[in-house]
C-alpha cells in the first residue's frame, strides 16, 4: 500500500503541467551560471566519469543527520558546528543539481523542481536554526532543524525517484542490447571522412564515421540524454552532440567536454566481402540479455 501511495504521489507530480512555468524561470535564471563550459564540465562530473551531484549529497546530509544525534545528547556547540557545515557544503551540492537539471525535459524537469524546492526549503531551515542557535535559542534551533530534516527527507525521496525510476544522470545506452557476432551494417564507401552517418545495428542505432586509421563506430545515442549523435558535427577531433553541446574523442568515444560524464558505446567494426560489419563484445548481462531491443 505504501509502495502505490509513493507511486501515485510521483505519478502525480510527473504530470503537474502547472510546474512547467515556475520551472522555466528557473531553468532561464540559473542557465547563464551553471551552462558556462569550463563550470558544467566539472559540475557534470566529467573528470570522474560519474554525475558529481549524488557524491556531494553525501556531505550536507551526512553533517545535518549528525547534528540531530548530537541534538539529542544535549552537546549544543557541536550540532551547530555540523548545521553550519551542511548549510556551507549544501551549496555546491546544490549547484551540481541545478547544472544536471537544467538539461531535463518534461516529467523530469518538473520532479526535479519539486526536488530543488524540497532542497532549499530545507537549506533555509537550516540556516535559520544555525541563526537561532547563536543567538542562545536553542530549542527553537532544534525545532528547525527537525524541519529542515523532513524537507531533506522528502528532497531524497524525489532525487532517488529522478535517478532510479526516471533514469536521469543515468548513460542513457546501459540497457541497449549490444549484438555479439558480426552482422552487416553498411556500404563502407558511405562512411566519409568529416561527416556522421546514421547506421543500424539489427535496431541498435550506431553514428560511424571514416578516421585515417580506418571507419570507427558507436552508439548513436548520446549517453547524457539520449540526442541523436548522427545529427551532431565534428570539431577538433570530436564528434559533438547536437543537444548539450558535450564533445566524444572519436578515437576512442571518451568524453573531452561534458555534461556527458559517460563516453559513447563503442563498437568493433570490419570490413567483410565487400560490407562493413559491426558487433559488441559485452559482458553487462543488462545488454546481452535485454528486455527487447
């Protein structure tokens, strides 16, 4: 019964139309700030090959979760030493959420939203119970602090939804079924140096192009957010999404800008009697073994 309530709660929110507006002011507001090249790719989590938001929660609820233990022992100086913590680590990891979300659409935006308001009511409860503390209140410094607890709480609950049911900072090729033997895939004289051609894979989407060293191929979907790779271009050695902008080295699909943190699928291609050949060797059973394709 618990399970449908949560269900229904995030179905519902998933669908709150009224949401779109708020949210893209936001989305306008924030845009300028954490859209910057240098700073998304960071924010993004390029440099460690995982979405940095998820890591960087650790902190804020790490230090306010263990403010209430020290709350309840009475030991006044050290839960407001870890109030102020979480509300000074809270900023970054705030950041890093706006950055991800700023490259959502639709149901995700508007979770993500929710999940922002959750966030910063909870972070303005915390400021406010640091603010009490200090000035010797602290009954009322604990009272906000429980507050700004259950907004961290239900700013969890849709940051879990966002991630693991709507797939977002997910590499949006982890479940593409991968095909294990050589199987025909196109003409090689399509494939020309300077250009991204479109390919199909037994209905597995691949973008290929012509390198000196010979033809490369990868999935066709963007790892970030799924764009189509063969409508992007190539720069500087670097195929680029037609979306969000991150750049692949086309040698080996690795991400050279983000916001992708996840480089392209790759795929071994051959040139067999005349036509090219393509296949994956995978050992991800959600790849060999998927629920279609």
């Amino acid at each position: 019964m618990l399970n449908k309530l949560m269900d229904l709660a995030t179905s519902s929110v998933e669908k709150a139309s009224f949401l779109d507006a708020p949210a893209a002011k936001l989305a306008a507001l924030v845009a300028p700030v954490v859209q910057r090249p240098a700073l998304r790719h960071v924010a993004s989590g390029t440099p460690i090959g995982h979405p940095l938001h998820p890591l960087l929660v650790a902190f804020p609820i790490g230090a306010w979760s263990s403010a209430l233990a020290f709350d309840a022992l009475g030991d006044d100086d050290a839960a407001s030493t870890l109030v102020a913590l979480g509300v000074v680590t809270a900023l970054p990891t705030m950041y890093t959420g706006l950055s991800d979300w700023s490259y959502t659409e639709g149901a995700e935006k508007r979770v993500g939203f929710l999940h922002a308001t959750f966030n910063t009511l909870a972070l303005s409860a915390y400021v406010a119970s640091w603010v009490a503390r200090r000035r010797g209140r602290r009954g009322l410094g604990v009272l906000l602090s429980l507050a700004g607890m259950a907004g961290v709480s239900g700013g969890g609950w849709l940051g879990g939804h966002l991630a693991y049911a709507l797939g977002v900072g997910v590499d949006t090729t982890a479940f593409q079924h991968s095909e294990s033997e050589w199987t025909d895939l196109a003409d090689p004289a399509e494939v020309v140096a300077g250009e991204l051609t479109g390919a199909d894979l037994d209905g597995v989407p691949l973008v290929l192009t012509r390198l000196p060293e010979g033809i490369v191929a990868y999935a066709d979907r963007c790892s970030h957010r799924g764009a189509p790779m063969h409508e992007g271009t190539i720069r500087d050695g670097c195929m680029i999404c037609p979306w969000h902008d991150s750049a692949f080295d086309l040698r080996d699909g690795s991400v050279a800008e983000g916001p992708a943190s996840r480089p392209q699928t790759t795929f071994e291609v051959r040139v067999a009697d005349g036509r090219l050949q393509a296949r994956r060797l995978d050992e991800r059973s959600l790849r060999t073994n998927p629920v279609g394709r």
